[in-house]
C-alpha cells in the first residue's frame, strides 16, 4: 500500500465529511487544499478530492469512503490520527455542530468496527 494512497483516501473522507453541516466553510476548504498541498497530490488526485467538495456528499458515501480508507490504515496510530484529521476540519470553523459530532461518531463507529 503506497503512503498516497492513503493520504488520497483520508483527504477523500475530509472533502466527503466536511458536508456533514450542509455547507462548506472557507477555513474547511482551506484546510483540505492546505493537505493537499503538503500531501503533494497530482493534478489527478486533485481532481479526485475537489470532485467531492463541489457538491453535498451523503452520509452513506462519507461511510463508504471510510470504509475504503479503513482497508488502507496499518496501525492503531492511523486510525488515530484520521479521527484527530477530522476533529481539526470540523473544528476549523471555530464550531462544531451537532451534525458535525453526528457525522464524526458515526464515522468513528465505522473505523472501529472494521479494525
């Protein structure tokens, strides 16, 4: 498994999870293209991730790209720090909502079920 791979999956999960309010915030975008950056994604990866970010993701789509991510995570310390990635995005608003915290225990529930 190649270390962009995952990177690609998690920001996957970020673009999809970031919906959970219904809308996206300048600071979760900002966030996301700030990973991408780092990630060093390729104009193909780009377009995979942003794809996601253009319109509202279902919560059943949010679920199925976890659980590809999940497939892709080796350690106790991956799956960590993807749930620590999705605390910072709904945070980086300076709110969470109770969708946000709906979403993020939901997709938690995911992660540990399937390790």
């Amino acid at each position: 498994m190649s270390k962009k791979k995952r990177q690609v999956a998690v920001l996957k999960v970020l673009a999809a999870a970031a919906w959970a309010d219904g809308h996206l915030d300048n600071e979760e975008i900002n966030t996301i293209k700030e990973l991408m950056i780092r990630y060093g994604l390729n104009p193909q990866e780009i377009s995979e991730v942003t794809a996601l970010m253009d319109h509202p993701v279902s919560y059943s789509r949010c679920e199925e790209l976890m659980r590809d991510l999940v497939g892709l995570l080796g350690s106790d310390s991956d799956r960590h720090e993807v749930m620590e990635q999705l605390r910072e995005l709904f945070a980086s608003d300076g709110h969470v909502s109770d969708e946000e915290k709906e979403v993020l225990d939901g997709l938690e529930g995911v992660l540990k079920s399937m390790s």
